[in-house]
C-alpha cells in the first residue's frame, strides 16, 4: 500500500468520508492508485492513463477541469517552494523526530504569521479612520 493510500485512509479515519480530490504528482498515477481512487470515488488531480475519450464535449470539460486542477496544484507548489527557499525548510538539521516536528511548526508559523496579523489587525481596529486635511493624509 503506497503512501497516497496511507494518506487517503488517514483522512478517512479523521473525517469520516474519503476526499472528494486528491492533487498528487504524476509518479502516483499508476494503475493500483487509480483503481483505488475509482473504488472510493476520489477524483485523482492530473491527466489520465490512456486515450482521451472520443466525445469533444467531455474531452473539453476533462481539460476544462485538468486546468483548474493544475491551478490549484500550483498554488500549492507554490507555498512549499517558498517555505523551502524563504523560511528553511530545505536545510533542516535536527536529528531527533520531535526536534524536527518543532522546527517545521515553528516555521509554518511564520509562513502564515503576516495573514495572521492582517486578520487581527482588521478584528482589533476596525475604526481606523482616514482623515484628510489639506497637504497632510494620516491614519488614526
């Protein structure tokens, strides 16, 4: 059982249901992860194995759905290569498990700390005013 099904069954054992998608790089589209995604009922993110079916109206919302995937996807890839080459997370050298459980979190912390800031900062203050006078622009 690979590491996708792991995570699938985890998921389940959390939530209770199977997820509805699952975004995964190209090396998990193998025949065995496919069958398991159509028992379940998960729409595996990505191209599929095979011919690209016949009908142009199927095949148009299949690319339809494939570039909205890979939107995703790429948000997603996105945040991992920042948190990698910003905060890190690709020269970690803790040894012990719980010394790189610590370092991970502390460093997802920052990677989310200004959006947490913005909404406190919104909660907080919400009768920041703008006051304009002649020449000068100042926030109270």
């Amino acid at each position: 059982m690979g590491s996708l099904w792991r995570a699938a069954v985890r998921y389940r054992e959390y939530y209770g249901y199977y997820p509805e998608r699952i975004q995964a790089d190209k090396i998990y589209h193998s025949r065995q992860t496919l069958a398991f995604c159509k028992e379940y009922e998960i729409r595996l993110s990505g191209s599929t194995l095979g011919k690209p079916p016949k009908d142009s109206l199927l095949s148009r919302q299949t690319k339809k759905q494939e570039y909205q995937d890979n939107c995703d996807y790429d948000v997603a890839e996105d945040i991992f290569g920042a948190s990698k080459t910003t905060y890190g997370l690709d020269s970690i050298m803790a040894y012990l498990q719980e010394t790189i459980v610590s370092v991970i979190s502390v460093t997802l912390l920052l990677l989310n700390l200004p959006r947490f800031l913005r909404t406190a900062f919104a909660l907080f203050c919400p009768l920041s005013v703008i006051i304009v006078l002649p020449g000068l622009r100042s926030r109270i």
